[in-house]
C-alpha cells in the first residue's frame, strides 16, 4: 500500500524547514562567539550539512511538487531518515536555545 502523494511532500518540508532552521543557529553560532577552532569547525560542519538538506528538500519540493510520483523504498526511507534527523537537531538546538534563556 503506497502512502498518500502528501505524505511525502510533508517529509520534504518538514526536512527543509528543520534544517534551514539548524543551519542558521550554527551560521550565527560561527558569527556570534569566539569559540576554539573544534567548534568553530564543528559548527561550519553541521550548518553544511543542514544547507545541503534544504538543498535536497528544495530540489525534491520542486521536482514532485504535490502532484509528483511518490518515492518508496531505499530513498523513501532515507528521506524519512533524513527528516527524523532535521528534527531531532532542531530539538537540541531547542532545548539549548530555552537553557540559554535569563
């Protein structure tokens, strides 16, 4: 049973807007404080890979659109992958985000 055409456009959104908002906490991680070189790199590392998520969630939006086949097997799963991971990333920078907080 293959899912709904709109389940996996809602797995490319979430991913996309996940990591446009993970790259630009680390984006202004690596502007905003004067850390050691590991976390600067660190830093520049995590917020590469978020754009390239969003990179790939655009282009996949893009290409299927609402009315696009629907991608099962292999790179339906990781795309779903990829979404828990966006999210999961989201959820920490979160959490470190509201601790910071006065």
């Amino acid at each position: 049973m293959a899912p709904s055409p709109a389940v996996p456009v809602l797995v490319d959104a979430l991913a996309g807007l996940c990591a446009l908002f993970n790259a630009a906490y680390f984006v202004c991680y690596l502007t905003g404080r004067s850390r050691g070189r590991s976390y600067r790199v660190a830093a520049g590392a995590l917020a590469l890979v978020s754009l390239a998520e969003v990179a790939t969630s655009g282009v996949l939006l893009a290409w299927r659109g609402a009315d696009g086949p629907v991608l099962a097997g292999a790179w339906g799963l990781s795309r779903a992958l990829s979404a828990v991971g966006a999210g999961t990333i989201s959820l920490l920078v979160l959490r470190r985000i509201v601790t910071l907080e006065p």
